[in-house]
C-alpha cells in the first residue's frame, strides 16, 4: 500500500490502488499502518504464550527485518539524494 502511494501507482493487480479509491487519497498512508499494526497483534494474540515466548520474539525480528529490507531497497530504487 504504501509502495502504491510512493511510487503514485495507479493499478494494483488490474485494480485501482486503494489510496486511488474515492475518500482514501492520502489517508492510505494511516490505512497501511493500520493493516501492519493489525499483522502484529494478530500475532502477539495467536502465538505469544507470554511476553519472553522466544517464537514470538523470532517472528517479530522476522518481520521487522524484512519491513526495514523492503524499506531500504525501495529507498535505494528511487536514489539516496
């Protein structure tokens, strides 16, 4: 979602990108880190036995290092200047 919005995508899979939806426009940014928030509770509610469980802490890393991976090559595409 927030790709669509930096690279201002207008078809995400033969559709409109959803921030190109009437009354999304920019508040798809928010919307993309609702969708991010919402994949960490879904985990900490499913996998977290408690707060130390070592396969919720991997999975966090986990995501947290392909987000900042994502990030950074997008970054990288579109140069550093």
């Amino acid at each position: 979602m927030l790709d669509d919005i930096i690279e201002n995508s207008h078809l995400r899979n033969g559709k409109p990108c959803w921030f190109r939806r009437d009354g999304v426009g920019m508040y798809g940014i928010n919307d993309a880190l609702l969708v991010e928030g919402a994949l960490y509770y879904i985990i900490r509610r499913n996998i977290a036995r408690d707060p130390g469980d070592i396969l919720y802490v991997d999975m966090l890393d986990v995501f947290h290092e392909v987000g900042w991976t994502l990030f950074l090559s997008e970054r990288m595409s579109h140069g550093l200047s």
